[in-house]
C-alpha cells in the first residue's frame, strides 16, 4: 500500500517529514544527530550553541522526572544549560551533516548577547551550512544575568531587538523560540514578525519546581542538596503548548513549529490542528529512542489517508475555527453520562468521582436497589444485564462483574459534567451523549 506523501514546506524550507528533533541532548553531537536522521527524522535542531568564550558550567545531576501512579516520567525537570562543546567543532559537524543528509533539515539552535555576537554566530551558522536558525529567547533557568534565555524572550522589545539582529544578518529563516512562561505569547510574537523573522518555535520549557526530598529536604534534583527551579517538559505540558500554537497560530499569523509533550502521532496530529507546520519532539525521544520516529509517521500517514488528506499541511490549522470564546459556546447543547455496561469492570472510579467531585449522579447498582430508588427503566436493564448470572449483588459468571457493582446514572442528577468520564479505565465504557428533551 502506497504511504502518504508527509514531505511539508516550512517557511520555505522542504522537510522529508513534519517531525523534528528539538534542541536537546539527542542532538548534542553530529553522531547522534546523524542516528536520528538514519531512523528517519525529517529534521533535527542542534542543541543550542554560544561564542568560544561563553563560559558553560553544567551541574550534576540535572534532571529529576515527574511520576504519578505507575506513570513514570510524565513530566522532566531540567537544570541544564546550552551545549558546553566547542562551537568550531559543532559546526564543523553541521557542514559534514549536510554532506551525507541533503535531503533532511539541519536547524542550529543559537544563544547570544550583545547585536555583534548575535550577528557573528548566526553569519558563522550559516556559512557552515545550515539550512535554518533557531533563536533560543526562552530558557527558564540559567544565563538570565547575561542577557539571556527568557529574560529576552518574556520582554517584547528585547525580543524585537535581537530577533531584528539575527534576521538581518541571516540569509536563511530564522525561528524564534519562544517561552510560555508569560501571560500572553501573542504580543512578542507579533514582534518576532515584525522583526522579519520567519517563524516562531513554541514553546520552550515551563518554568517549575518538581518537588521535595521528604528525607533531607532538598529540592529535586538534589546538586549536593540544593537545588533550583527549572524548565519542565513532556507529557505533562501538552495542553499548555497546544494553547499557545493555537495562539500564535491564530491571532498572529505566523508560520509555527509546535513542541511540547509530544509522544504519538496523534499529539502531533493535535499540533498540526492547532496551527503548527512542524512538530519538534524531545522528552519523548530521551525516554524511548529515535526509533519512536517509525510510530510517528506510520501513523500520521494512516490517519491522513483515513481522513482523505493529501499532507500533513491539510491538517494545519484545522482546529482552530473550532476554538472559540466562552461565552461563544452553546448552552442548549447538553449533554449526560451514559454507561455501556457490557464494558463496565466494575471499579466504582465513576461513583467516586461523581459523589465527591461532581453532581452525587451516579451510584452503584446494589445501592440504589438497596435504597429502593431504582426505576422501571433501571430495573429492566439490570435484569437484562444479570441475564444468565447470579441473582443482584451475588458474584456472577467467571470475567463477569458483580450486578451490584454496575454503576447506574440518574439522568435528572446528572448536568453532563464530563468528569465521570476522565477517570474511567475502560476508553469507551463511559460516553457523553446528548440530554434528550422530553416530548411536549
């Protein structure tokens, strides 16, 4: 079967595939960089790069992972700086890159100071080569004394500056990574185009403490019991760069590269709805491996053939004129939990979250017999359901569940609130649907 085409255009540059390897440790050196492109990335930005004479001292250790429940690593906290290797030896690394993969895109990730430095970096990343350049405004931790990281890009006339710097010395697009770590990206954003830039990176990490050791006290990670705030990333941050590529993307109008918390094709896909034309990755690459770039564009390839898109570009930007104010949305449109109960496993997450967190709408079957509350219509599916089985509250067939622990719904409770439904373990047990008007 012929795949789809996920060749993509960005701000004039052709990608192999929308899908990126973002400023990170996967791209610290050409070797890696050249794995990456070997298991099939369409790109790679490479880790962010200062003059000789930028001092970069790296602490140790500096991460610490977010784990709730049995998830591990739902989210990353970093301590860590800009790439401590030479400049002259990562760029002669760039110019060898681009011998042996003129096919995929080399984006090098670049931090300065004063107007001059930012021009001679970016007139030497160009000259070794490179196809595009990222500005890195956003790192939350590190540097900020210097001029540096958010402090620039959390200031709308700093950004402009130095966007207007680079994008004057460079013959070649120029991406500019913003930080979410301020109230509205929008206004700096419009700054980056207004400086001639070609497009913006969002988001870099969030700013954020990942907590405490209960023993000694140290925040995490514990550098010889100290320790700082720093930038947090994967799965964990998703929403939160989804808001501001539907931001940026929507009210600015500017060409986006999306980054935050993506894992699967299908964050990818939501990136691509809101606005992004390319989707860089990170955490998700350090968990698992480049080789997760196999899952990424089989099934971003299947999903546009089973929408009937030709490219990824017929998804950019789909979702957002769906994405309206609040006080846009319907409020006849209502809705209410319905519970397919073939499906149920019987845990008793919906009752809880129901009774202690939403409308008390929800209870176990066994307790509203026992209560006598049960209707007609309750009552026969309940007998519909025990078909075959014990009698009510009794065990029932070997895999079956326990009739009494069927969950069951009162409608005139139930204001269609949606919370039952992010705590079931069963992905399509416990549904939405639309409240039906009773007849005149």
């Amino acid at each position: 079967m012929k795949k789809t085409d996920l060749s993509v255009e960005f701000c004039g540059v052709r990608f192999p595939n929308p899908f990126v390897l973002a400023a990170a440790p996967p791209t610290d050196s050409g070797d890696m960089i050249a794995r990456g492109f070997d298991a099939g990335w369409g790109g790679a930005v490479v880790k962010t790069l200062g003059l000789e004479h930028v001092e970069v001292n790296l602490v140790s250790p500096m991460m610490a992972g977010l784990m709730y429940e049995d998830k591990n690593l739902i989210g990353l906290e970093n301590i860590d700086l800009i790439s401590d290797r030479d400049i002259v030896e990562v760029l002669k690394e760039v110019e060898d890159l681009k011998r042996r993969y003129p096919e995929q895109v080399l984006i090098v990730s670049m931090m300065a100071s004063t107007e001059d430095e930012w021009k001679e970096i970016a007139r030497r990343v160009q000259d070794a080569g490179a196809d595009m350049i990222e500005c890195s405004f956003s790192c939350p931790h590190g540097m900020p004394e210097k001029g540096m990281g958010s402090a620039v890009g959390q200031d709308a006339g700093l950004t402009y500056e130095r966007a207007k710097w680079v994008a004057e010395a460079a013959d070649i697009p120029v991406l500019i990574k913003l930080t979410p770590n301020v109230t509205d990206m929008c206004p700096i954003a419009t700054k980056v185009k207004e400086a001639g830039a070609a497009g913006v990176t969002a988001i870099n990490t969030v700013k954020g403490l990942l907590g405490f050791d209960l023993e000694t006290f140290s925040p995490l990670p514990s550098v010889a019991g100290k320790s700082t705030e720093g930038g947090f990333s994967g799965p964990a941050i998703k929403p939160i760069a989804l808001r501001f590529v539907a931001d940026v993307a929507g009210r600015v109008g500017i060409p986006v590269a999306g980054v935050g918390g993506v894992v699967t094709w299908r964050d990818a896909a939501e990136f691509m709805l809101a606005g992004a034309g390319i989707v860089q990755v990170c955490t998700a690459v350090m968990r698992y491996g480049y080789d997760i770039i196999e899952e990424l564009t089989e099934g971003l390839s299947l999903y546009l053939e089973e929408k009937g898109f030709s490219t990824p570009a017929d998804l950019v930007g789909k979702g957002l004129t769906n994405l309206v104010s609040h006080e846009s949305l319907s409020r006849e449109y209502k809705v209410i939990a319905s519970i397919d109960e073939d499906m149920c496993v019987g845990c008793g997450a919906c009752v809880i979250a129901c009774r202690d967190g939403g409308h008390q709408a929800i209870e176990f079957r066994g307790d509203v017999e026992a209560a006598g509350s049960v209707d007609d219509a309750g009552a026969a599916t309940g007998a519909a359901f025990g078909e075959g089985r014990a009698g009510s509250g009794e065990e029932p067939d070997e895999g079956g569940v326990p009739i009494a622990r069927i969950p069951v719904v009162d409608d005139e409770k139930c204001i269609g609130c949606g919370f039952c439904r992010t705590v079931c373990p069963v992905e399509t047990c416990l549904t939405m649907k639309e409240r039906e008007e009773p007849s005149p």
